[in-house]
C-alpha cells in the first residue's frame, strides 16, 4: 500500500490479488460494502445516488454524507463527501485498473481546502487514518473471496 497526503490531498494506491469485477462489486453492493465498511453506510451505488454514513465521535452522533459524482463500472465510483457540521464539500474517488496479479485500487480524497487552516492538517490525517484501515479490510474482504469469482 501506498499513502500519500499533502495540503489538500489523500491518495492511497494498492494492488489487490483479486478482479477488477471483485473490487466493483465490494465497492457498490450494499452486501458488500458493510464486510469492508460496516452496516453503518449506506451507498446508492448510481449516478446521483445517495451515501450516507452515522457514526460516532466523543459521544456525538455525526452524519456523513455525498452523492455519486461518477458512476463507470467497473472503473471508476466518485462521491461528494462532507460532514453535517463541515463548511463545504470533499471529493472521494475510487479508481480500478486491472493488472495482470488482479487490481490496482487507487483511492483519492481531496478538496480539503473547503476547511479552515487551522482544522485542515487534523482533518487530512483523520480521513487518511481511516481510509487505510478500510482499505486494508476491503483489500483483504477481495482476496478472501476469490472463491467468488
């Protein structure tokens, strides 16, 4: 796996042992999505579609949510992302590209300009910290349900 953050960027690179169609499928069907997520999301997997995400910080509830951007199986989920208390919206994207060992996911979540400076480094880590650990169980959920395929 691969991580990289800047200013206004989180990119995560990894090549899993599994399809392109595999991959997809964890991605966009609800099923799923909470092996890798959990049952607290919910993803209308279209264009336009709706996500939604409640969980908990501190003792308060807090709702993320967006809408699909780009929607072109198998290749390319991309969603508006922002929580109910942000001053504006981020950009998540999830890229698939078949390689001859299976696929390369490459995940980028960017915009965090839309933040104030002071909030903006805490926040980048946060997400990057967080997308990794989901990454790493999708990438795991893919290669263990090979005999899927």
């Amino acid at each position: 796996m691969r991580v990289d953050t800047d200013n206004d960027r989180i990119e995560i690179s990894v090549a899993i042992a599994a399809s392109q169609d595999r991959v997809w499928r964890l991605l966009t069907e609800s099923d799923q999505i909470r092996i890798w997520w959990g049952s607290h999301v919910t993803l209308d997997a279209r264009l336009g579609g709706a996500l939604r995400e409640v969980w908990s910080e501190g003792g308060r509830e807090v709702v993320t949510s967006g809408t699909v951007t780009q929607f072109e199986p198998p290749r390319l989920l991309a969603m508006s992302w922002a929580d109910h208390d942000w001053p504006g919206e981020t950009e998540v994207s999830f890229n698939l590209d078949r390689t001859p060992a299976g696929t390369l996911l490459r995940l980028v979540h960017s915009g965090w300009n839309v933040h104030p400076a002071e909030k903006k480094s805490a926040l980048v880590e946060a997400h990057a910290q967080g997308w990794i650990g989901h990454i790493e169980r999708l990438a795991r959920s893919a290669t263990e349900g090979r005999h899927q395929e």
